[in-house]
C-alpha cells in the first residue's frame, strides 16, 4: 500500500511529533522557516505507506494521508451485466 502525504507547510508550527512517529522517516523537518518563523515539517513521499500516525499525532491537524489501496478492492459485477459494475467488496 503506498501513501501520500501533504502538509500545509504555512500552519505547521515544527514540533517535529509526526517526525518521531513516521515508520519510514518519511517526513523532515525543512531547513527554510515558513512565514511565521518556524521551521515546518515536510514530506518525502517515496517510501510512505499511508499508516496516518503523523496526522493523528499532529496537535495542529494540518497532514492530510492519501492511500492507494486499489489492491484490496475487487469490482464484482452481477451475472449478466458484465459492462456496469454493481457492487464493491474488499478483499479479505
């Protein structure tokens, strides 16, 4: 499963939480201040696998996680309607 991340690098303050918390370091602190002077995080989205811990410890609620999860979803159809897709079902 690969994930995105964006954070809004104008609102974060730098406390560095979602740095500690990221299991692919996937996120640094930048070494340019935003326009409030501080130093925000910012995202390395290479390796990111869309777990979310750094927008749930984010006490500024600024990191929105993107998931690609298009390997757990299959498309069923019903019998005789092959052409329109009728029901998803995740996999288990």
């Amino acid at each position: 499963m690969a994930g995105k991340i964006i954070i809004d690098t104008e609102r974060c303050k730098g406390c560095g939480l979602c740095v500690v918390v990221c299991p692919k370091d996937s996120i640094v602190i930048s070494k340019k201040s935003n326009k409030t002077g501080y130093f925000p995080a910012q995202a390395n989205n290479t390796d990111c696998t869309g777990c979310a811990a750094c927008a749930i410890i984010c006490p500024e609620v600024i990191i929105v996680v993107y998931r690609d999860e298009a390997d757990k979803i299959e498309i069923a159809t019903e019998p005789g309607n092959e052409a329109k897709p009728s029901l998803i079902e995740e996999k288990a």
